[in-house]
C-alpha cells in the first residue's frame, strides 16, 4: 500500500511511502455503472439513470426506474425505491395525480387540515380588538402540535396509569472467531408477531392525547370538559372554561403522556 494525497479531487501515490499490510482476507470494493446496451438514451452523463420523486424517469414518462441504476446504495435503499415505485406505477396507470410524498421526519398531525376535512375548521377571525377567546368560534383550544421541537420526559408523565408490561428484545446472534468467515446469518432475530403487537402495545403516547378524561375526572372546578360530538375530531378532544379554571396544575399531573402543558411556570 501507499500513502495518498488528493490531487485534481482524486487520491495519488506518494512517491516513497510504500508499506506492506499483512491480513487474512482482502475485500474488493469496486465503482458500479449501468449496462445501457440498447437503451443509451435512458442514461445521463454517469451511465446511470436519472428520476424524479416518484421514481419516474427524468425525461422517460411512464417508465419508472429503481435501485442501483439510479444510485449504487444499500439493498433497503433500493426496496425503497421499489415501494415507491409500485405506488407511482398503480396511479400511473389508473390514470391519478400523483400525490407529494412527505419525508417522515418532517410529516406532522395537522389539526387545522384534520379539522377541515370533516367541515369543522375554524370562523373567520373578525379584526378586531377582543378580550380572550374562550368561546369564540376562530380559535382552536387545548391543542398544540409541540412534537416537532420537544420531546416529552417521563418526569412529566403519570405512569401510575400504565400497568408495567415487560420488554420483548430481539435476541442478539454473535458467531465465534472460528465461525465469523463465512457467516451471514442475521446478527438480530426479529420478534415474531404476537411479540410485536405486544411490544408495540407498550407505547405511551408520549405527547398525545388518546383520550383517557383523567384531566376531565380529576378537575375540582369541572373547567376541563368534553366537547360535544358535533364538534369533536382527532386532536380536538377536551377544552378549558377559563371561567372556571384556577391554574392548580391537578390535571397536568395526572396526566398520563405529559400532554397538557400549563405554560404558566412550574408554581
């Protein structure tokens, strides 16, 4: 082996530096490229190929492209490609638009999009000067999406509420020096399916309300109360009589997920 330095964005030999490496087993990594033997017109500039969102071809309409063409990458990053292709292709041929894929770490619970799809978004804000909103039609209470910049410790949470249910963990698989060659067993056996739904069962909801009226029961003033189902929805479960309200903090303690947030300091 050599020394290197990147000369023109490319690595180069230092004259001199030779060494010898001893080692057991010698793993060639090579750059990969497409075989475009007639389709040369599919390709772009890197013998590969280029699409876009949907994983339709960049100047090919309806010809939808995956894997290592596009990118050479990871195997679930070519699965991937695959899942959205299929969805594509199914409304491709079915004749839809094609819908915006969120990525996942920006895709959040929207209320005001939840609401008006059952017809119950907010009035008009009139422009005017007002004094609270505790009844008014253009304000949405007892809701706020905070999921996107806090993450809720369990110091806030009541996990009195929650039995204790015992973790199921992926078995770990390790093979020996004498065995490692050669093994391509999964290092992590994958729960079964009862265990699954039993792990997933676990979930606290750190954050969110799923309706459980502890807030409701535990209120002494009854400030905190159900609104009627002509005007419920997801996320819009409980509101506040701020008539009736004394800030006791009684129905953020209790609960459970750390969802109620008093925002008035901690006495």
């Amino acid at each position: 082996m050599a020394k290197c330095k990147i000369e023109d964005g490319a690595p180069t030999a230092v004259e001199g530096s030779e060494f010898v490496l001893d080692c057991d087993l010698i793993v060639a990594a090579i750059d990969q490229g497409g075989d475009l033997r007639g389709i040369e017109e599919m390709g772009n500039e890197r013998n590969l190929m280029s699409t876009d969102k949907f994983f339709q071809h960049s100047e090919k309409p309806g010809h939808f492209v995956a894997g290592d063409i596009i990118h050479p990458h990871l195997l679930t990053t070519a699965i991937g490609h695959a899942s959205i292709a299929a969805d594509s292709i199914e409304r491709y041929l079915g004749g839809a638009e094609f819908s915006k894929r969120p990525k996942v770490d920006v895709h959040h619970f929207n209320l005001l999009n939840k609401l008006r799809e059952v017809h119950l978004e907010p009035a008009e804000f009139p422009h005017q000067s007002l004094w609270g909103t505790n009844e008014a039609d253009f304000a949405v209470h007892n809701y706020e999406d905070r999921s996107a910049n806090e993450i809720i410790s369990t110091e806030r949470m009541y996990l009195a509420h929650f039995n204790y249910e015992a973790r199921h963990q992926r078995e770990v698989h390790g093979p020996d020096s004498e065995h490692v060659l050669g093994d391509f067993a999964e290092r992590t056996r994958c729960l079964d399916e009862e265990q699954a739904v039993e792990e997933a069962g676990r979930c606290m909801s750190c954050g969110m309300c799923f309706e459980c009226d502890n807030c409701v029961i535990y209120c002494p003033q009854d400030a905190v109360y159900r609104v009627k189902k002509d005007v419920k929805t997801m996320g819009r479960y409980v509101a506040t009589d701020y008539t009736r309200c004394i800030g006791c903090h009684i129905c953020a303690d209790v609960c459970p997920t750390g969802y109620i947030d008093m925002a008035l300091g901690d006495h």
